[in-house]
C-alpha cells in the first residue's frame, strides 16, 4: 500500500492524469507484482487454520445388508454427532449471530465415503478460530480404502483425527467393530508414501511425548525421557485416535430390560480401555441432549484454543454415563482399581496379535474379540439360540406390538366371542316359567315372613286368614259331594260365612254390626 500511494502522490497533474499514472500498465510489470502481492496478502491473512476429522461410522447402505449389517448403525448416528460437535455452549444463546443461524452446511452421507464442513467460533462467536473438514465412512471394507489415502498427505496428518463411532445399542458389537476399523487404517497407512510415514512418526512421537508433559523444545542432552507403562502405545497408529460412544442413556434400558449389572458395564468398560491403551487413544460417552466434554476433547486433539475462553478438560471415569479418558491419561493401575479380578496382561496380549489374524477375520476362538463376546453377549440373540428352552414359552422377554394394533386384536376377539355366545342362545330351547300366586310350596315363600294388615283396628294374619277360607271351601266341597245340594244348604253356607266375617270385624265387648236377624 506504502508503494501504491507513493505512486499516486508523484503525479503533478494529479486531477487530469490520476487514472494513467495510478493504475499499473499492462507492460510494466512490476507494478502487476505489487497488485498479485498485496491480494495475495489479504488472502493469506483471511485463511482460516484447517481440521480435518474422519469420522468412521458403520451403517447399512441404501438398505442393503452387507456381512456386517448385523452390527447395526444409521446415518442419524453420524450426524447426532456432528450436531453435538457443533453445539452451541455458550451461556448466552443470544450471542449467536448470523454465522450460526440458518447456514448449518449439509451433510452428504448417503454413499460410501460423505463430507460436510464446519467452523469453529470463539466464545463471542464472532471470530473463526477453525474450518473443520469431515470426513465420513460408512462401512470398513478394502474396497473404501483407497477413498482414504488421498485424505493422507504430509500437511494433512498434522491437522487430522480419527474418530470412531460406537453405540450402546450394540455394545457386545465393540471390540469387533474397533478390530475392522483398525484394520482397514493399517491397511491404508502402510500405503502412503515414505515423506507421509516420516510425518506420521514425527506427529506420533509428538503427541506421545508433549501429551505426558516433557518438553519438546528441550535439548536432547536436557530431555528427559519418561518410560511408558504396561499396555501404553504398543500399536501406534500414526494418527490420533478417539473413540465415542453415543446413546449413553441406554444404559439404563440395558439394566432394567436384560438384567445387566454393574459387573458388565464395569467389563465393558475396562476391556475399551486396555484396547485404546495400546493405540493411545481417548474413550468418551455422550448422551443426545445433554451436556458433555466432547467439543473439549475434540478441540483439544486438533489443536484448537479460543483466544478468550480457556476450556479445560478434566477426566470421568467415576459416572458411567458421562465417561472420559483422554490420551495420554490411562494406564493399567487406573484401569485395574475400577474392579479387581480384571486380567489386564490376557487381553493385551491377545491384542498384540492382531496384525497376525487373517485378513478373512476368522477367529480360532481365542482372540480377544471372541473372548469379550463370550462375556458381553446380545441378549436377543442369547435367548433365541444360546437358550433353546425359551421357544417352549419360558421366556424373560415378551415382544411387544403397537397400542393400536393390539387394540384392534382385541376389538376383533371380542366380536368374534359376541358372535358365539349369539349363535349358542339361539341355539338352545327358552325356557317356560310356571308361577303360581297361590302355591306356598315354593322356595320363595320360605324367605317371606308373616303378612298382616289392619282391618278395623285388629291386627289380622292373612296366612291365617287364607288357611281358614281353604279349610272351608275343603269341607263344603266335601258336603256338596256327599249330601244332594239343596237351596237351603246353599244358604246356610252363605250365612256361615257372614257370620265368619262380621267376627273378624267385631270388637271385644261391642256386639257384632250389621248381624242378620234369624
């Protein structure tokens, strides 16, 4: 800029001749160079430090299973990460501008090898500190290693993690799917060229040595080597390493569903540990929603520092759902303290072998990996084959279908009862009622007491009334079928009767109302 003014100013006839002195000829060129210099300059200044992360996730293609389909995994998996990766933790969400509202890059992970970008902000979200490039793989097949080797370059190791995706849906699945991965990575990093392989141990011994707290600007005849323990960095890959495991909170579905203990977590966990040791990776688990270390931690192994906030990360190895080593961190003693009994030197030395098993993947049965399956099985699985007794009914878990769907079963039986109990009733002849108001034999008289009433003030028993009138018409009946009927017999059994119905209504010491003369 100094020059271009200089420049402008000489001209003596700066009114008329300004726009043929001050802009450079297309002959002269050196004033071309000040022109290149200065954009150039201001393109360097804008450039933004560039991360690189390859994210290895598995998960099934187009719906199709591949051989190992049954290992589970969805696309969603890769971007619930991304979305933790690039949450916004501010404390203040209102801090967050243009930058990060409504320009969200997408998310090309429906093939075999998928990329998206995101920017870093500072905790003003107002500067840039980083451009992170992800990179997503979707299955661990050495067709896709050459899709990675490219991404492998001298500048590119230094600015490069790799991160592997796990989830608690399938945690018997670990040790299986890590052992893929590394294969496929050792496959492709014994590929690169010699100037790559150079970076990748000079960026290896780097962060195994700055990470343990030596100096790496000291002398060598000042340096102090501090010696690896048991188990530490034995299968360095050439790339930082680290392992997520989503879906935390299944945690709890696992020990209330199948009957886990804190036996298998404690397993699970110790045997993750011995294997990430050996590679000098970090392990974390995350839950969806919730706040955890993971923007920490991956920062932090990119190399990614806010100038205004300095985050710290602090290790978890005490809640099961919120668990974080980072590199470094581990060692045996650590591991061994969390539940005593755990063989640290069988599964390392079982996994010092991995670079010896066939390329096939086939297992004799003593691996490490067959080794925790043996421990850590799928339930579903471990009731359907492992335990034949459970096809007779005996099992501990009951599939359950959907609300509306078992309604509708049962809407259907109990139309389909209806119609039977329909079909028996008109079946079957109805039944003839005979009741009689007069018989005193049946069962409902024996629970009816004594009926009375009030005639004329005397309190009188119809039972005994109806007796009497019975007893009478029996004995008349009885005279009309032994002496011819006469007229005068007639009336005189008239007048018995008036007689027996004016003493019902006579009263003690009053003379009968209404008597008929003689």
């Amino acid at each position: 800029m100094v020059g271009l003014d200089q420049t402008m100013s000489s001209s003596p006839n700066r009114g008329k001749d300004a726009g043929s002195n001050s802009r450079p000829a297309s002959k002269d060129g050196s004033k071309k160079n000040i022109w290149s210099s200065l954009l150039d300059g201001a393109a360097n200044g804008k450039r933004l430090p560039e991360k690189n992360l390859l994210i290895l996730a598995l998960i099934a293609l187009h719906g199709e299973h591949s051989v190992n389909s049954d290992l589970g995994g969805t696309p969603e998996s890769q971007r619930d990460f991304l979305e933790s990766f690039s949450a916004d933790t501010s404390a203040n969400p209102s801090l967050v501008n243009d930058k990060r509202k409504g320009k969200t890059p997408p998310i090309a992970n429906q093939h075999a090898l998928g990329y998206t970008y995101r920017d870093v902000l500072d905790a003003d979200h107002e500067d840039t500190l980083a451009r992170v490039s992800a990179y997503l793989l979707s299955e661990p097949a050495p067709s896709f290693a050459p899709l990675l080797k490219p991404l492998l370059t001298p500048q590119s190791v230094p600015e490069t993690l790799v991160v592997i995706l796990m989830d608690w849906s399938d945690p018997w699945t670990w040790p299986r799917r890590l052992r893929e991965w590394v294969r496929l990575l050792r496959s492709v990093l014994v590929s690169l060229d010699d100037d790559t392989k150079m970076v990748m141990e000079e960026i290896m011994t780097e962060w195994r040595d700055r990470r343990r707290g030596m100096d790496t600007n000291a002398t060598s005849t000042s340096a102090v080597t501090i010696p690896l323990g048991p188990g530490e960095w034995d299968e360095g890959l050439g790339i930082p390493m680290c392992v997520v495991c989503q879906g935390a909170d299944k945690i709890e579905k696992l020990e209330k569903d199948h009957g886990w203990h804190e036996e298998q977590f404690d397993f699970i966990l110790q045997f993750m540990r011995t294997i990430l040791l050996k590679h000098g990776a970090s392990l974390i688990y995350t839950t969806p929603f919730l706040a955890n270390s993971l923007q920490s931690l991956i920062h932090s192994s990119l190399g990614i520092h806010s100038l205004l906030k300095r985050q710290s990360l602090k290790h978890n190895v005490i809640d099961r759902d919120k668990i974080l080593v980072p590199s470094n961190w581990d060692s045996w003693g650590k591991i061994r303290i969390i539940r005593e009994g755990f063989d640290m030197e069988g599964p390392s030395d079982l996994l010092a072998n991995t670079s010896q098993e066939n390329e096939d993947g086939a297992d004799d049965g003593t691996s490490a990996v067959v080794v925790f399956e043996q421990t850590i099985k799928d339930p579903k699985r471990d009731l359907t084959i492992a335990h034949p007794s459970t096809m007779n009914g005996n099992k501990i878990e009951v599939e359950t279908s959907d609300a509306q769907g078992f309604l509708n079963q049962q809407l259907e039986k109990l139309d389909q009862l209806k119609a039977e109990d329909e079909k028996d009733r008109a079946s079957q002849p109805i039944p003839q009622l005979e009741m009689s108001p007069m018989d005193d034999q049946g069962r409902v008289n024996e629970h009816i007491g004594p009926v009375q009433f009030n005639m004329g003030g005397i309190q009188v028993d119809a039972d005994d009334m109806l007796k009497k009138l019975r007893d009478r018409e029996a004995s008349r009946i009885q005279r009309k079928d032994t002496l011819p009927s006469t007229p005068g017999d007639e009336k005189a059994h008239n007048q018995a009767l008036a007689n027996f119905f004016a003493g019902l209504v006579k009263k003690p010491g009053a003379s009968p109302r209404g008597s008929p003369s003689s």
